[in-house]
C-alpha cells in the first residue's frame, strides 16, 4: 500500500556500558546515544534506537528492518473453505 511501511524488530543489544561510561550529563548521554544509533545504522543498514529502560538504569540498541513494499495476502485454510457446504444444510448452505 502507497505510504505505509513496517518495521520489524529483529535484534536487541544492550549498550547500557557505552551509554553510562559517557558522563553523567544528559547533554553527554544524548551524544553517546547519537552515535551509537549512526554507527548501528551504517554498518548494519537497520533502523536503530536506544530505549531507555528503567529510569536509565538500562540501555538497549533496539534494530529495526524496514519494509516499504507491503502486500496483504490472505488464504483460509482448505477445510475452512468448505465449511457449511453438507448436502443436508439446504437452510443455510454457504459456498466455497
């Protein structure tokens, strides 16, 4: 569909090292931050984020694919299909 995307998380690492061993200030952790998620993203090609878990007392680099191309695709199962089509069921007879 035209301007719609999914991301899809696919891996999960902890940097809470990296991120504490900046400094204390915020100005310091947002910069560490920054290029942990620049770096992530030019060496893997994912979208990357740092979530704050725990009131900061946890860091995790979150990678996330992107997928632009999406299609929905639906196909029930074979004997759902047929569900409802017995001969004796002339009341409500559903077709397949």
């Amino acid at each position: 569909m035209p301007g719609m995307d999914s991301s899809v998380l696919v891996k999960i690492e902890e940097v809470s090292d990296a991120v504490k061993a900046a400094g204390q200030s915020l100005p310091q952790r947002n910069a560490a931050i920054a290029r942990l998620e620049k770096e992530c993203e030019a060496k893997s090609g994912d979208i990357c984020a740092v979530v704050r878990l725990f009131s900061g007392g946890r860091y995790d680099l979150y990678h996330y694919r992107r997928y632009t191309d999406i299609r929905l695709v639906f196909a029930p199962e074979y004997t759902i299909a047929f569900f409802g089509k017995e001969r004796d069921s002339i009341s409500y007879l559903r077709y397949a």
